[in-house]
C-alpha cells in the first residue's frame, strides 16, 4: 500500500502509533516484534514512562555505567534493551520516537548507522527548525553543545530500527544513578550530566508541537496512517523478546563479583 507523493512517486506506508506512559520495557518488547516479526513500516511515539528506569544497551556494561549500590537502595529497574546506544535513565518527563523501516523503505538509504543517523538528523531538523540551534553532535541530538536526544539502533538483514530518547524534562537527581562512561563524546568534554544536558520543554512551546513536526517531516518519505495499538498486539507466543530486566539478585551478583575481584588485585 502507497500513496503519490508530490513529485508522482509512490509513498509507501509508515503505521504510526502514539502511546502515553507505556513501561518503557513493554514498549521496547513491542519494537522488537515489529522489528522482527512484521514487514511494515512503523513509527512509534510513547509520551513518559513510570517509574524512571535505566536503559542499557546490548553491550553495556552495568559495573561501569551504573551506580548499582543506590540503584539496589531505591530499586530503580535496570534493562539491557536489545539494540546497542547508549545507557540512558527514562522516566515521565522522557518522549520516546522509533523508526522501523525495511531498507527499501527511504530511497538512497543504505542500512548502516552513519547512513541512518545522517537520514534522522535532516529529518529532525525540519523538526525543530526554529526551535533552537539543532545539531547532529557524534550520535546524539543536541541544541547548541548540550544534548537532548540519545539515540540507539538495530540493523537486521532487510529491517533497522533507529530509536530516541528525548529529554523533554528530566529530575537532575535521577541523572546520580549513572556514571559517567568511560567513552563518551569528544563535545561531552567530560562536563556532568548538568551541564552536559538540557530540556527541550526550554525550547518548544509544547509535545504536541513536537509530535506534530515529526508527522509532518515523514509525510515528505511516507504516507502515514494512525494505528490503533490493540490491532497490533495480536498473540504471538512463539517470539521471545530480548530486552531482559535485571533482577536484585542479577545486581547483587555484579556487586559482589567487582568487589571480590578488588580485593584480589589489592593483595600482595
């Protein structure tokens, strides 16, 4: 199914569903099902989640990106998604957007991350021109040198997934449950989160505002149909997602096996 565009060519289809404060790991269970399990195109758009959650991606390593002993204190849950990106701590304030598109789907667009994020940045651009001073930094979303946007991907043989967390608020204290990582982006220049960070609710007037840009900036590529999310959570009991939560004991374990190892080097 496809519709003309301007120039005469056929559109194909992107589904769009839009969801509110869906638990960031049924959200992520949903994509990955989409990703592997349909041949459409989607995008989905999730407004918050509760309660604030850390996000890991597939090779993360959670004694060097979090701070596991207050995590444990507070019970904040942890996921390791199953795309690579970044670790990000999501909560209501957090706007989630995905693409997941097969690779025919944008002409010219070749499925690797370079290609995809360039592709995503001129798209958001169009988004929030006039809204601040966009940029593409490394492989993050930014205005100006403080990034707004982290972004994550999954590339399959004929299908990618390019998903974004949006800061469009944030609790600066739920910023102390992660570390700073060892590889981060030259124009971080190893400032905190504070100063590494904004909020787009300082540059936007609205999330609608926001949402709508993005639907607009795809009918350019796609012919966009609203999709409601029960026509799309039909039983599928043969798929297993990979997006695992850690559990106490998977904490514990990890706390006690750096410890054990910290003792060791520190003998004679």
């Amino acid at each position: 199914m496809a519709a003309a565009g301007a120039s005469g060519a056929a559109r194909p289809l992107m589904r769009l569903i839009a969801m509110r404060g869906e638990p960031i790991l049924r959200q992520l269970h949903l994509e990955e099902r989409l990703l592997r399990r349909t041949a459409d195109n989607w995008c989905v758009i999730n407004h918050g989640t509760a309660p604030p959650t850390i996000v890991m991606g597939l090779s993360g390593r959670v004694s060097e990106l979090v701070e596991i002993q207050p995590v444990l204190r507070d019970q904040v849950p942890v996921l390791r998604r199953f795309s690579g990106g970044g670790t990000v701590i999501v909560d209501q304030g957090t706007v989630f957007v995905t693409f997941i598109c097969n690779r025919t789907a944008v002409p010219g667009l070749q499925p690797f991350p370079r290609d995809i994020m360039s592709w995503t940045g001129k798209l958001y651009g169009k988004v929030f021109d006039g809204y601040g001073e966009f940029r593409l930094r490394e492989n993050d979303y930014a205005f100006g040198h403080r990034k707004f946007g982290g972004n994550a991907q999954s590339i399959t043989k004929n299908r990618w997934v390019h998903h974004t967390s949006f800061l469009w608020d944030y609790d600066a204290k739920n910023m102390e449950y992660l570390k700073i990582p060892k590889r981060a982006p030259e124009y971080r220049l190893a400032r905190n989160h504070t100063d590494f960070l904004c909020r787009m609710k300082e540059y936007m007037p609205s999330q609608s505002v926001f949402t709508d840009g993005i639907v607009m900036a795809l009918r350019e590529h796609f012919s966009v149909q609203p999709t409601d999310l029960e026509t799309v959570l039909s039983n599928d009991d043969a798929f297993v997602p990979t997006t695992k939560l850690f559990s106490e004991q998977d904490l514990e374990e990890i706390v006690l096996s750096k410890e054990s190892l910290q003792k060791a080097q520190a003998q004679p």
